[in-house]
C-alpha cells in the first residue's frame, strides 16, 4: 500500500462522523478497492478471518433460514446476500452507493434482487421474515434521532413473527464510527420503536483489529495476530474488547 494512501485512510478515519454516512465515499471504495476491501478493511487476508467468523455466529443463531423473505440493508458487494441466498433464503440487498451495488450486480443470483436504496427512505410494512443489517446502521446513523427513525423503519419491515440480527460495531468514544452511542442507549432505542433487543456475543478483538485492518499484511503475519487476538477474548471473556456486537432483536407483542 502506498504511504499516501494510508494517509488518506487515517484522514478519513478521524473524519469519519461527515464521510462514513455519505454515498459518495462508498462509491470511491468501489473503485479503488478490490474483493472484500470494498466494504470490509482494507488487509483482505483479515477480511477472510473476520468473515468465517460472522458466518459461523450468524449460523448458531439462525441454523434454517431455507425459505425464508431476508432483508440485507447496506448490503455492499452483495458479500452476506449471496451468502444468505446459498442457505435458501429470498434476499432483497439495499444499500445507497450506486458503485458499490453494480459490484454486486456482477455476481447474479436466483432469488436475489439488489436496489439502490437508502435506509432512511425504507418504506416497507410487514413483508421480511428476517432483517440482517451489517455494519450498517452505525455508519448511517449519526444521532439518537436517526437511529430512532431507522430502527422505526427496520421494525415496521418485519412480518409479526420477524426477527432483527444485527452485528454492528456500537461504540461510545474512540472506537464509535459515525454513531457515537454505548450499547446500553443504542437497546434503550430498540426498545422505544417496539424492538427487544438481546446483545448475543461481541466478536472482533479491537486491539488487534486496529493492528491488522489498515495494512494489507503478508497471510501469516494477519492469521497469527487474528488468532492471539481471539484466543485473548476466549480467556478474559470481556465485552470491552469485542469491536462487533452481535444483537437479534424480536418485535415486542
């Protein structure tokens, strides 16, 4: 990786509350990043770790999703959407960067539909079985206010026995990215639109995602680090160091 580059990525990093939120950057990312770079970090070797990994929770949670109406909001490359659709579900992806969507255009598949679209203009009532948002809604979001409206849309899309499944970096402080919010307000909210939310596990140990992501490290050097990291969560086993949260959230009757 150029030395520019990485400047302009710690740039954007420490303005991350007024470009994150916005199509446009997005868009960029599409055209100047390859796989899983687009939407993910940019050392995809840690990207195929991170991703095994989301999987494997996303998996224990829901084991049969065959069948299934699944929406994917910030769906990006379309990288969790085609997953979805492999396992038998009937996936809309939305997302607001046109770019990034015709990326994911390139890989059609049965039974996968993909819109531009933001979440904020979500207009849907009573139609998924599921809603899966990755790594999204703490990107769009950039107050209590948004987020109440989005999670407001979100809910209103589930059909009466729909469930929510987020895994989401919710964060106050350093490690926020464009909503800046503790887990324990961000379920306060959930709960305002008529969500139970249920914080499941935290994945991701931070400080070495922080280590790791920025710089496209040689396989070995990312698997090693990846796994001291995950072997560090498994001993101490605190929440402090999970830099993604995984939440299914159920609509309160």
């Amino acid at each position: 990786m150029r030395i520019n580059t990485l400047i302009s990525m710690v740039k954007n990093r420490f303005n991350r509350e007024n470009i994150y939120c916005l199509a446009e950057y997005w868009d960029s990312k599409a055209r100047e990043h390859q796989g899983d770079a687009i939407s993910m970090w940019p050392n995809n070797h840690l990207n195929y770790h991170y991703h095994r990994e989301q999987l494997s929770v996303f998996e224990e949670l829901f084991p049969d999703i065959s069948g299934m109406k699944v929406l994917d909001v910030g769906c990006g490359t379309g990288r969790i959407s085609r997953y979805l659709v492999q396992r038998g579900a009937n996936v809309t992806g939305i997302d607001f960067s046109d770019e990034t969507i015709e990326v994911a255009r390139q890989k059609p598949l049965r039974d996968l539909c993909y819109q531009v679209k933001s979440v904020f203009d979500l207009d849907i009532q009573d139609e998924f079985d599921l809603v899966v948002c990755w790594g999204s809604v703490t990107v769009a979001c950039r107050n209590r206010k948004e987020l109440h409206d989005v999670l407001r849309r979100l809910r209103r899309s589930l059909n009466a026995t729909g469930k929510l499944f987020f895994l989401e970096p919710v964060h106050k402080g350093l490690l926020h990215r464009v909503l800046d919010m503790d887990l324990k307000e961000f379920c306060e909210i959930a709960k305002e639109v008529g969500l139970q939310p249920k914080c499941v596990c935290n994945l991701h140990f931070w400080p070495m995602r922080l280590a790791l992501s920025y710089v496209h490290l040689p396989r070995i050097i990312t698997t090693l680090g990846y796994y001291a990291g995950e072997n560090f969560m498994k001993i101490f086993n605190h929440k402090a160091f999970g830099d993604y949260k995984a939440i299914i959230a159920t609509i309160i009757s």
